[in-house]
C-alpha cells in the first residue's frame, strides 16, 4: 500500500488539475454485509499519519456524496470519510435471508430536481409504486387515486368517506397552487404548519385525518402534521410531477450510485472523525491527523455535526426532537398477502399503532427471493419503551384486523429498525435555504439545512462547495 501526502500551496492553480491518482488508502469490493457497497480494509498494524488533500467532507450520506460529486467535477483532490462501513448514511440496505431491507420507510419521487440532475434513472431501475393509496376506515379499505394518472378510479370513489367531493376538488386547485410557484418561491414563502394550511384551504376534518394525517405523517414522521407548509408545497409539487417508486436493487443504490463515480481512492470509509481543529484539519479515532488545503465540509446529521464543532457555531436556537420511525419486516408466502398491487396501505382509522405498510416485493419483485414475499410495515416515533417482540406482537394483531388472521398470522418476521434520527424536525419556524458558511474554510451541509428530503440532502451538499469555490475565488461570485 503506498501513502502519498499532497503538500499543495493555499490556493495554488495547480491544485485544480491535480488528479487523484494518489492512493492514500486503498478500497476493495467484497460481499457486502448490507447491499453491494464499497468497502474498507486497513492494516490493524498501521500508524497514524499526517496526510494533507484539498478538501475534507465528512459524511458519506447523500449531503457529502453530492459535495464529493462537486468537487470531482472541478477536478478538485478531497477526502470523503465516513464512520461506517459503507456510503450512504441513513439510506442503506441490508441484504437478509434473500431480502433487500432498507432502513426505514423510504421512497424515492422521480421529480426531485437536483436528484435529476445527478442520477441514471435508468441505471436505477426505478420500480413504480400506484399513484395513490388504500386507506383502512370504517373496517375496511377506500381508494384514494391521483385523478391524472388514474381517471377511472379516482372518479368511482369522489363519495368514499375518506373525504368530501369538495375535499378532491381543493386537491386539484393544490396541485394547480404549487405547480405554477418555483420551487425557490416555496421554500422561502411565508409558513404555517401543515396542518393549519390545510385546514385554511378548506379541507374537512375527515380528509385531514384519514388520509393527510398518515399519507404526509409517513412522509415526514410526523402524524400531527406540524412540519413547515413549506415542505408540504414542495413535496406535493414533487408528487403531482413524479412517481413514487424504489429502485430495483434497494434504496441503497442511490448513494451507491453516486460513490461508484467519484475516484476509487478518494473516500475513506471506517473511519471516524473524533475531533475539529482549527485550521480545517481533523482528527480520525485511529490517531489519524488530516489537513485540508481549501476547506472542510461537514456533512453528517446534524446532533453529530454540532458535537464535532463545539465551539465553532454560532448559538443555535434550541434542536428540536428529531422525527423518529420503527419500520418492521416479514416475510411471506405470495399466498398470504391479499393483493398483488404495488400500492401504499395507510392506516385512517385513527387507532392502532400502524401508519403505513405496503408489499415490497409487489412494487419490486427483486426486493425478496423467488416464492416470497416481502411486507414493509411503519410506525410513527420510537416506542422506546416497547420490546421489539411486544411490538412485533401488536403490529400482528393489528394487521391481522386488516387482512385476516389466517393471511397475517404466518408471517415471519425478519427485522425491526429502530431510527432514532429518522429526519430533522422541520417544523415552524425554518430556514430551509440556509448559507452553508459557517466561517473561513468551514461549511455545513445536510437535510436539516435545506429541505428534509433526499433532493434537500443532494443541494445542500453542492451548495456547501459551491459556498468553498467563491470564497476560494475559484468560480465567479
């Protein structure tokens, strides 16, 4: 293994045609423990060294990996590390039994513009998800169906009791408010919660409650709807744009995508950052020290972020309570599950612990082995003080409610994920447009300084380096 440090001049010209050719550490595929992502292996007998790049970005998640997909496009050396074994941060997927488990609830709205911008769609395999939702009222389920999309069944259930005639018609004129605004106009116009939005635009109780209150609850974790009207504009504008969907090969194959274009030698993974120094340096849990030429780029969730800078922020207003989800797996028989559509359940009747579950393997059949299948199930918060076989128990008997307890009662279960940070709380008031620069040399990016979406995480990430290269003078102001 050869260890080269790059001692480059502060702002010297050069440093933008420098290649990375450099192997500061070498990544090796292997079977993966989770879906096929990059991994890393370093002699144990290693000393810690001082190594010198351009620029440092912390966090392999979607924030750094757009940051790191910056900087390579401007030729520019940087170091992309991460603590965990693989890229991607909190959109991963483990591969069990045969299944592809992602941690957590997560679907991927092919209208994320910065997401367009930077991903192979095709590549992707983008499986679609129905245009709509069956929601679980009144002991049985209603269809609720984007009109465009789906004409004939959205006008067989304008009288269901999930909401009013006037309920559907406040629905189109949404979609015509947010489709003639600019996104930019969104996320910076006046906010309310989306609950109190929703309410001023005239929607009934009834349409808040059985299908808004778990539909956009399961989308931001958030059941109560407080989060910012500004991200319920933004995400339904996305949804009135694109499709809901999963990629073929796991929501993993999204960061795994971006990683897979970056150079092979420029992302360190297992590899901690346990301190900031002040001089854009950092500081590895190995004893590494790593200095950066043009600046460091912080790019991990942010209750980390603001441990690693201690000392370095500017006082913030207090954090609010991260949202939090429980998504549990099972597997099936293709006997035992009662539909074979690829559609999103929610729960409507306003009981129970259940927010949303669906089929995956209906939406892509990849997700699970040949025979089987595999049923995704979300709840809303931690449960922190419920056993996962409690839970697991509850979710059961609950479902077999829905389905039938001859259909749910052979389901086995596979996996319970607990994710404590599942999305920044985004609730009024916000700043969704915040200036990456926290001082000389030092930026900030992630979901909770844009939008708490994947295509919030993607801009914030090339807004930070973009933050980097004026204040380097490398591209006009």
């Amino acid at each position: 293994m050869v260890l080269l440090t790059l001692n480059l001049p502060l702002l010297n010209p050069s440093l933008l045609s420098l290649s990375h050719q450099h192997h500061r550490r070498r990544l090796i595929l292997k079977p993966p423990k989770s879906s096929s992502q990059l991994s890393l292996h370093s002699p144990p007998s290693e000393p810690p060294l001082f190594k010198k790049t351009g620029v440092i970005v912390v966090g392999a998640g979607l924030a750094g990996l757009a940051a790191a997909t910056r900087l390579a496009s401007e030729n520019i050396p940087f170091l992309l590390l991460d603590a965990s074994d693989a890229v991607g941060g909190r959109v991963r997927t483990d591969a069990v039994d045969g299944f592809l488990l992602d941690r957590g609830f997560q679907i991927f709205i092919t209208a994320y513009p910065e997401a367009q911008k930077l991903l192979d769609y095709d590549a992707l395999d983008l499986r679609k998800f129905y245009s709509g939702a069956r929601i679980y009222y009144g002991g049985r389920f209603h269809t609720v169906a984007d009109p465009i999309r789906h004409f004939s069944d959205a006008l067989q259930t304008l009288t269901n009791p999930i909401g009013t005639v006037l309920d559907k018609f406040l629905i189109a004129l949404t979609r015509i408010r947010v489709l003639i605004r600019s996104d930019g106009e969104i996320l910076s116009a006046d906010e309310i919660s989306t609950v109190e939005l929703l309410r001023k635009i005239g929607f009934s109780e009834a349409i808040v409650d059985r299908f808004f209150r778990p539909f956009f609850g399961g989308i931001f974790f958030d059941r109560e709807l407080e989060t910012t009207s500004r991200l319920f504009d933004f995400v339904f504008k996305c949804l009135a744009l694109g499709d809901n969907t999963l990629p073929a090969k796991g929501i993993s194959a999204i960061p795994e995508q971006l990683a897979a274009k970056l150079p092979s030698d420029s992302i360190l993974l297992n590899s901690r950052v346990v301190s900031v120094g002040d001089s854009a340096s950092v500081r590895l849990q190995s004893g590494e020290l790593i200095t950066s030429e043009l600046g460091l780029i912080i790019a991990v969730e942010e209750p980390e972020a603001i441990k690693l800078l201690a000392g370095k922020l500017e006082p913030r207003p207090v954090q609010k309570p991260a949202r939090s989800t429980v998504c549990l797996y099972f597997s099936a028989e293709p006997s035992q599950i009662p539909v074979i559509d690829p559609v999103l359940f929610l729960n409507g009747s306003g009981k129970g612990i259940v927010n949303n579950m669906f089929f995956a393997t209906n939406v892509a059949p990849s997700y699970g082995p040949s025979g089987r299948a595999l049923v995704s199930v979300s709840l809303i918060g931690l449960f922190e003080d419920v056993k996962d076989e409690d839970l697991t128990a509850e979710v059961v008997r609950e479902l077999s409610g829905w389905f039938g307890e001859k259909m749910v009662g052979p389901w086995r279960h596979l996996k319970t994920y607990r994710v404590g940070f599942a999305q920044p709380n985004q609730s009024p008031p916000t700043d969704l447009m915040k200036n990456p620069r926290l001082g000389p040399g030092l930026y900030l990016c992630g979901d909770y300084q844009t939008s708490a979406t994947f295509d919030g995480a993607l801009v914030s990430g090339r807004k930070a380096v973009e933050a980097l290269l004026r204040d380097r003078a490398l591209i006009p102001v």
